[in-house]
C-alpha cells in the first residue's frame, strides 16, 4: 500500500526550479532512501513534503488523502515526523523537556493554562521511554546543547519518534558522524523498521544499502529511477548522474 | 522566595494607614502608580520575554484602555465594572486584529509594524475633537457600588489587581501553555516540527497581553481622572519596554521590578536634574551591560 505520494511536484526559488516535477510513492512498512547529489532537492522536497514549505505546483498524498494544502503542524498529528539535516533542537533544554515537549504535542491539548506541566508525570515517563530507546537515557537531565554530536543527532531522531509517526521521514541522520557513531546510528534505525515506515534522506552509500528496501534517486529535482538497492546499483543512468562520483560503490 | 514576597505583601497592606499617619500620602500615589505601571510591564513581558515577541506597540493597548474609560464616563457610563470589560474586552479585540496581522512578520518587520500599528491608533485618538484630541480627556472616577473609589481604595485595588494577574500569569507560564510559548521562542522551526500551532499560540498569548495591558490602562486613567494622548504614544510602548529590560527580560517579577526602578529612579532624578532623562539612559545601559538577565536576574541565581 502506498502512504506517501507526491504528484509532480515542483518547487521554485527565484530562477532556480529546485524540485522539478517530482513523483515519488513510498510504501507502508519499507525504508525507502533517497538518495542523490548535493543540492539536487533533497531536503526542499522534505520540505514541501512536511508543509514547511509551499509548492509551485503538484500535490502531496498522504494515506490517500490530498495534505498539498495542510499546515505543518496538522500533518504531524496525521502522523508524518521528519528530522534534520542541520541538528534542531532546543539546545538551552535538557534532554527530558526536549523529550517532552515532543509527547506533549501528541498528547492532549496543550491550550491548558492552569495545571503546572512539572506534575504531569506520564509526560515525563514517555519522554524517558524514549531517550532509553535511542540510548540518551542514562543522559536525561544533560542539556542538549552539551550532548556530543552524536547524542545530538540521536535525539533528533528521538523528537521525531515522540510523536509516533506513520511515516518517518529523516534527513542525513548521519552527517558530520565518524564512523563510530554512524554505525550506532544505522543500529538505531535498523531497530526502527519493525515499527515506522521511513524515508531516509542520506549521504552514506554504506548505510543506505545496508538499510534501504527501495531506493529513489534524485537530480535536479527529478526522480530519475526507483528501485531495490539491486537495481539501482546496476542502473546506467544512475551511474552516470551520480554513483559514478561516489567511486566504489557499485 | 516566598518570604520576601509575603513581606512586601504585608508592607503594601499596611501603608496606606501608615502614611496617612505619617503624611506620606504622595508616597502611596507613587506606588499606586508603580502597581499599575508593573502591571502593564508584567503583561508586556509575557510577549516580550516568554514569547519572543518584541512588541514595539504596547502603549496601544495601554491607552485604550485609559480612552475607554475617560470615553464612557463622558457617554454617561458610570459603572467601574462595565467600564473595565468594555475596555479590556475592547483591548483584546484590538490586540487580536493587530496581532493576527503582525505575528505573519518576524524580526525588525514585526517591531516596526507593532510600532506603525500602535501609532495609528495613537493618529486615530487624537483625530477625535470631541474627546479632546491632543488635549486629551478628563475621566472622573466610576461608581464600584461596593465602594467609593478614593484614593486609598485605588490603591488595594490595583494592588488586588496586579497580584491576580501574577498570579494568572504564573500558573499560565507554568502550564503547557507557558511551556510552549517559551519552546517556541527557543526555536519556533523545531515547536512547528513537533506539530504545534505555533501562530496561535503566539496570538493567544498576544491578545492576553493586550487584554492585561488595556486593564492597566483603565486604571491609570482612574489613577490620574485622565486619559492622555501621550498614554498612546510610542514613547510610552518605548518606556514599558524599558521597564522590561531593566527588571528582567522573561524573568517573573521583571516586569514588576523593572516598573518600580524606573519609577524611583525617574522620581529621584527629576528632581536633582533637567537632564534626568540622561541618567535613565546611563542606568539603563549599565544595566543592559553589566546585568543582561536585568533586576530580577541579579536576584534569583538559577537561569
Ligand atoms: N530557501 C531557499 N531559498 C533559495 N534557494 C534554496 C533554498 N533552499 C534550497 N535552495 C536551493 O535549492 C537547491 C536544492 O537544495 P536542497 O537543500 O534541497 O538540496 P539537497 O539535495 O538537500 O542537498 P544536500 O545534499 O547538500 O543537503 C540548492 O541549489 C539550494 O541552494
Ligand atoms: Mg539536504
């Protein structure tokens, strides 16, 4: 079943058409990775996908349902979380108010202004669940502008866990990660694929084979070809467009 | 925390009594003055320093609130009860038309459109001949029916008045609400990603601001029996952010501090000084170097 759809979608800025047309289908229970050269449309189209921004032209299916003209904030309750590139986060909070922060948007109505949030226990409870799960709970009460980069990217995966996506959408978890950690991070993504449907925005070939089912391929804001990591690896297009620069990894 | 503040409770209730014994009344009018001033500070500090919003248009509110007052008394409305929802009610709405415009701009475009906004209403008043354009309005004092507003009675009420709204405001702040609002200033890109309305928790807190702010209006105009032009000028939306940065920028009792400092300090300086309004700027700038985190800030150590 497809979750998420966009329909020749496009996105200008100025003269530059960024996103251009683009169709791309992901479906339910897959790791679909998107994958293509630096500034080809990768993060626009996450973008235009999560509503931060508008497009030119095209539509955006989720569940079947056209969101091309939701608000951002509504597609993350119709269950699409996305993290990224550039590491978000509060950074003068701790790990725990990040943390719940993010259950508290899916949980009840924050338009309360009585009760004082500290005694909500179940929030705090969540949000420890959840460090635990991406291995920041022994870090809970650390500010998250003093996490290690590592921990850093970590939580931003946790934020966009907390509010239990259908479609999670992640934008080089990896960047700017030694080896170390990068395989921590393709541990923690690994451990994800039971639960979420995930398009994965990423950089390193390594991980994107070990994790991805299906792999699309973006340039100059065109989907050029989708297909398993076999058919792609063994797509002539591709290797002209892109994998050629990479060296290796076919 | 607590003791400071139930002393200076008790030394508020009692001084009324104690100066008319001592002959201090002059002092309790400054302090009735401070008390509204701090109210309107506290209601600008909720936008400006827990919601990130730097509202170059405060006084807008302020003086509505005192013109609805002087403009009902003088359209036969005697009752100090209606007088107060009308304005305040007329302060929000105002607030939310203004702020549903202006909170769609971010930085130097939002303080300048508060600002522009702020200063047609300042044109608009003072259009209206019949409620004495740039002479502004004489406002008697309304009926409570409880009580006669005296002097001494305007001072318990606006001291109830400014402890209600802390108090509001400090369960607001401490709420989910308060929490998002200041999650939202940390980084609004982040809060919209978690899934919250970012905009409309940004306007609530806008139009409570201005309901609070037009409050303190009316009872300035109680305070003075006047509404003046100068009540909307940009001067005094300058003037309350003035206050905010001195007492504390998103500290709890910044407002009220930084209301009181600048009172005594304008107080003590008019008198010694023509140039007071140097001195004021001296100390505003030493606090804004040397004490970022303002007076509140040098009080309370935690961040
Ligand atoms: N807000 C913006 N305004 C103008 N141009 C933009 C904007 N955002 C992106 N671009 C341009 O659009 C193109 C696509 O950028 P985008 O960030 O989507 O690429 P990307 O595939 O994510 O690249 P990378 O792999 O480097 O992250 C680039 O040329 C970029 O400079
Ligand atoms: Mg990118």
């Amino acid at each position: 079943m497809t979750l998420l759809e966009t329909h020749q979608l496009s996105k200008r800025f100025g003269g530059l058409l960024a996103v251009n047309g683009c169709n791309l289908a992901v479906k339910t229970g897959e790791i679909h990775a998107l994958i293509g050269p630096n500034g080809a449309g990768k993060t626009t189209l996450l973008n235009l996908i999560t509503g931060v921004l508008a497009p030119n032209k095209g539509q955006v299916r989720f569940e079947g349902q056209d969101i091309t003209h939701l608000p951002a904030h509504a597609r993350v309750h119709r269950g699409l979380a996305r993290t990224f590139q550039i590491t978000n986060l509060f950074r003068n909070y701790t790990v725990r108010v990040n943390l719940e922060l993010a259950v508290q948007a899916r949980r009840g109505s924050s338009f309360r202004f009585w009760q004082p949030v500290f005694k909500e226990k179940a929030l705090t409870e969540e949000a420890f669940r959840v460090a635990e799960r991406v291995g920041l709970g022994g870090r809970f009460e650390v500010v998250a502008g003093q996490l290690s980069h590592g921990e850093q990217r970590a939580l931003e995966v946790a934020l966009a866990l907390a509010s239990r996506p259908k479609l999670l959408l992640l934008d080089e978890p990896m960047a700017g990660m030694g080896p170390e950690e990068s395989a921590r991070m393709v541990e923690l993504i690994e451990s994800l694929r039971q639960e979420f449907t995930i398009l994965l925005v990423e950089h390193d070939m390594d991980a994107v084979f070990r994790l991805a089912q299906r792999i699309s391929v973006l340039v100059y804001g065109q989907v050029i070809a989708t297909g398993t990591p076999e058919e792609i690896r063994a797509n002539p297009e591709v290797h002209k467009a892109y994998l050629g620069d990479e060296g290796g990894v076919a | 925390m607590r003791w400071p503040l139930l002393l200076v409770l008790l030394f508020l209730l009692a001084f009324p009594p104690i100066a008319s014994a001592m002959g201090l009344e002059f002092y309790q009018g400054l302090l009735t003055k401070i008390m509204i001033l701090a109210l309107a500070a506290s209601s600008l500090n909720l936008i400006l320093g827990y919601g990130g919003m730097v509202s170059f248009g405060h006084a807008a509110y302020f003086g509505l609130g005192a013109y609805t007052a002087a403009i009902l008394m003088r359209e036969g409305v005697s009752s100090g009860w209606v007088i107060w929802a009308v304005a305040v009610g007329l302060s929000a709405l105002l607030a939310l038309l203004i702020g549903a415009i202006c909170l769609r701009t971010r930085g130097v475009y939002f303080i300048m459109i508060t600002l522009a906004f702020a200063q047609m209403i300042y044109y608009l008043v003072v259009s209206f001949k019949q409620y004495g354009g740039e002479d502004g309005l004489r406002a008697r004092r309304p009926e409570f029916g409880l009580f006669e507003l005296t002097d001494t009675a305007l001072y318990y009420l606006s001291l109830a008045v400014l402890a209600g709204a802390l108090y509001l405001l400090h369960r607001l702040i401490n709420a989910r609400f308060g929490r998002v609002l200041q999650a939202i200033r940390e980084n609004e890109s982040r809060a919209l990603a978690l899934g919250y309305p970012v905009y409309r928790f940004q306007l609530l807190a806008f139009v409570l601001a201005g309901a609070l702010a037009g409050l303190a209006g009316v009872l300035m105009a109680h305070y003075t029996q006047y509404a003046s032009p100068n009540l909307l000028a940009w001067q005094q939306s300058g003037h309350l952010m003035m206050m905010v940065i001195l007492g504390g920028v998103g500290q709890f009792w910044g407002g009220v501090l930084g209301a009181a400092a600048l009172s005594i300090v304008e107080e003590v300086l008019q008198d010694l000084t023509i140039h007071w309004q140097l001195g004021v700027g001296l100390i505003l700038l030493a606090v804004v170097l040397f004490a970022p985190r303002g007076l509140a800030g040098l009080w309370r150590r935690e961040p």
